[in-house]
C-alpha cells in the first residue's frame, strides 16, 4: 500500500511539474542543469543507468576541438540504449540507425550545465508504425524523466 | 490511502491558483533552460536587467512568449494557456517590481526610407543589414564572440508583433544600460531620426514572414551497389576526399553488447571537419547534439544501406535560421559522400 501510495504520488508530482522546455516545434527536449559540468555529467549517467539504459560511449567534442586549436568549453555526447532494443529496432527499420542508439549532449555554461536530446518520437516522422510507437513513447517519456532529474538534481 | 487523496487534492488546484509560485515553476521549466532561472541569459538573452524590465510592458512579454521569435531559437509557446503565461510574466516583473512602464499609443510617421539608411549606418554592425540580428545565441559563453549579448533580430515577424511603437521608441531612446545597445542620444540620433528608423522597421511587417514548415525526411537513405566492407571503404575515402578526418568507426551496438558480441553488419563511420564544427557550434551551440558527421552502413537482408541524418531538419529542430545555410551545404555534402561510397 506505501509503495501504490508513493508511486502514485511520484506519478501525480510527475505530471504536474514535469515540463521539460520543448523548445520549437517540440522536438528538443532541454534542461539547465544547476550543478557544474562534471557533476552534472554524473548524475546524468547514474539516472540514464537507473533507467535501465547501458551508455556505449561517451563522445568528447571539445577535446577534438581543443586539440584543434578552437577555443571551448567543456562539451560531451553520452550514447545510451539497452542492445535489445536497439538491434530490434534497427533490424526492422534500418532507415532509423542513423539515430541509434539514443544520445544526450551536454555543454557548461558557467556554473551550470544545459542538457539536450532530440525527442524520439519525431522519428514517426520516418517510419509511421504502429508497432514502432509504444517503443519510442517510452524512449521519450524516459529522456523526459532523466532530463528533469538533471534539472532537479540540486534540490 | 487517505493521505494520498488529500495531498491530490492540495496538488491539483496548484497550477490554478495561479501566484508567483506558479510563475516561478513555469518560468523554471520552461524559460530557464536557455534564460537561466535569475534571468541573467543564457542561449536566450538577459531578461532580468532593469534597463530591460523598464522598457517592455506586459502585454510585450505576453505576446513574445505565446509567439515567439520565429526563426532566432525562441520557441513559441503554443502548449501554455493564457494564464499560465499570465503567471510567468507576473515572475518575471517581480524581479523588479513596478518597473512595468505605461504604454501610450504613439504615431509614427516617419520617412522609411531615410530610416533605412540612418539604420545602415547607425544600427547594422549590431543587427545586421537587414535587422536580421546578429549571428549566434543569447549570451553563451562557452566560446568566443564579437558581442557580450546578441542584437536581436528586429525584421522578425515575432518581434515586431510584440513591440509596440511606444516600446520601440523607448528603447532606441534611452538604449539598455548593461547591454551593448547604445542609447539614440549616444549615437547622435534625433526624435525625428528614431521616428524614421520604426516606419522602416515596420515596413518588413508586411513581408511575408512565416517560415514554411519542414516536409522533408530526418534521414536520407541510399541502397549502396557494393557489399558493406567495400562501402564502409568507400564512405571513409569519399569524406577524405571532402577534407573530413574519418575519427571514429564501429559496430552500432558497440560498448551496449559485450566485446566481440557485437552485430557486425552494423557499422557507424564518425568524420569531423573541426573547422566546420567550429563554425556550427558557435552559431548555436545545441546542434552539437548532432555532430561529428555520422554515417551508418547497415547490411539488412542481403542488401547494403547507407543512412545518415538529414542536417537539413537541424534548422527547423532548433527553429535557428542561422543554421539554414550551413545545414544545406551539410546535406549536400552528405549526399555527395553518400552517393560516391555506393553507386
């Protein structure tokens, strides 16, 4: 009973304040993040894990930039996915791989951190199936979620 | 069980009794991320600044936020209702209350023409040629740029839906202190001059602004006529060839199934042009989201496929204009790449 009244209660206190900005036509889901960028990158990866996700690399954009001699700070791609689904998914609709697995970029902005994804479910705007829509509302739902815990990761 | 029902029902009138306590959680879920939660900008521009709070009336902040400024990254906020938009202005102005400043109807007859060319020459190092802004986000800092703050686009269909003359004709007049623009007096303009420079402003109201809505795919395909090791050579000697290091080339599923497990007819070829990216991220830092360059060749049922992104969509994803012309010249290159490595 404790536990119905606490997921409900999660739930409730989800949909009231989950609002992630959806920027433009709704399709970047965005959040500050108040802690600093390396803070910031570990608890994003810890929530992403939580969500069952395993992260297969961690791109490093501002080093190649560095190395470069272009001038930024610091600025990672996290790619995450769980293998099933991801070879699932790519096995059937092979014109989506090219955004598999998901991924989440993250750039410092002074003391804190903006953190970024495409919404999944803009690739319906590819591949229109019914049987493709369960997966990538939950592959949205989840980033929503993993995103504002980021965002709320000071309180 | 009892508990839970009362704390439902202290929760769901929440958002109705609308206060700053709903303004502030609105404001911080969606405005903060590019405004920063004090205001002080971000991807967006400062809203908090005295000098910006004084000029602009509620009815300004109102009709920026339900429309935004199509084309230069603020979104329209079509999902909020009235008085949730009510409630975030109300926020907003309580970082300097009764700053609000009385909004009377003003005239403006001006001669457009010299207005332009007083614009050309007073006010187009900033906004640019055309009012069009000046390239880039907000205040980002992450990298350098020419202006502390972004001269907003003043052509924009959003923005000038918002401003009233009143406001245009305060805010040339005194400038915003704190910010790089300049006051009319500072720059050796008169009333008349100003008067001029909003009836050329107000000309491009009649333009047609709408920016056409995206039909293209996010991804372009292409069936490749060789085998998949032969076109993953192909795909890495074909962006050599455009002056792309290939940095990076793996199996899809690589680091998510065990090594040596992985699905090798499945291949991700990473390439960057650093100068390019340079360039990209610095008209607006989010689009790194889809950089280096990726294509994937897939082997699916006897057949190989080359797959990439469209860098088309970018500019209508970020709803950033400036990346129009780097996301065509993007997607030709994709396409070059793409159709060299497999017909």
């Amino acid at each position: 009973m404790r536990n119905l009244a606490r997921n409900c209660l999660g739930g409730l206190l989800l949909m009231l304040l989950s609002g992630v900005a959806m920027a433009g036509t709704g399709r970047i889901l965005m959040v500050r993040s108040p802690q600093m960028f390396p803070e910031t990158m570990i608890t994003l990866q810890n929530t992403i894990r939580k969500f069952g996700y395993k992260i297969s690399r961690v791109q490093r954009v501002d080093i190649g930039l560095t190395k470069s001699g272009y001038k930024t700070d610091r600025y990672r791609v996290v790619f995450f996915g769980k293998a099933g689904e991801v070879r699932k998914i790519a096995n059937r609709y092979p014109q989506l791989a090219a955004y598999l697995p998901m991924k989440i970029s993250l750039f410092a902005e002074g003391r804190e951190t903006i953190v970024l994804a495409a919404d999944p479910m803009m690739l319906t705007r590819v591949v229109d199936a019914q049987a493709l829509r369960p997966i990538l509302r939950r592959w949205s739902s989840d980033l929503q979620k993993i995103l504002e815990i980021v965002r709320k990761s000071d309180d | 069980m009892k508990r839970l029902v009362l704390l439902g029902m202290l929760l769901f009138p929440l958002p109705l009794v609308a206060g700053n306590a709903t303004g502030k959680v609105l404001y911080d879920q969606n405005c903060a991320v590019c405004h920063g939660y004090d205001g002080h900008g971000g991807v967006g521009v400062p809203l908090a600044l005295p000098a910006f709070l004084s000029t602009v009336s509620n009815d300004f902040l109102f009709s920026t936020i339900r429309n935004g400024r199509p084309g230069r990254v603020m979104p329209a906020f079509r999902n909020l209702s009235d008085r949730q938009i009510s409630a975030i202005v109300r926020y907003i102005r309580s970082w300097q209350p009764g700053s609000e400043p009385r909004d009377s109807a003003v005239t403006i007859r001006g001669d457009m023409i010299r207005g332009g060319k007083l614009f050309k020459k007073y006010c187009a190092s900033c906004h640019g040629d055309r009012a069009q802004g000046s390239p880039g986000t907000g205040v980002t800092f992450s990298r350098p740029r020419n202006l502390p703050i972004m001269a907003p686009a003043l052509n924009n269909s959003g923005f000038l839906k918002a401003a009233s003359n009143a406001m245009l004709l305060r805010t040339i007049t005194q400038g915003r202190k704190g910010t790089p623009m300049p006051s009319a007096a500072s720059m050796g303009l008169k009333q008349k001059d100003i008067h001029d420079i909003i009836a050329w402003l107000r000309h491009f109201e009649k333009r047609h602004a709408s920016r056409k809505q995206e039909k293209e795919s996010p991804v372009i395909v292409q069936e490749s006529s060789y085998d998949l090791k032969t076109t993953v050579n192909n795909v890495k000697q074909a962006a050599r060839g455009k002056n792309f290091r290939i940095i990076r080339v793996q199996y899809l599923d690589q680091g998510l199934v065990e090594p040596g497990k992985e699905d090798r007819r499945k291949v991700i070829i990473y390439f960057c042009n650093f100068n390019l990216l340079n360039k990209a991220l610095a008209l607006d830092p989010r689009v790194g989201l889809f950089l280096p360059c990726r294509v994937t060749v897939i082997e699916h049922k006897g057949r190989v496929k080359v797959v990439s992104i469209n860098p088309t969509m970018l500019s209508h994803l970020f709803n950033n204009e400036e990346l129009d012309r780097m996301c065509k010249e993007m997607k030709q290159t994709y396409m070059e790449i793409i159709e060299e490595a497999t017909l």
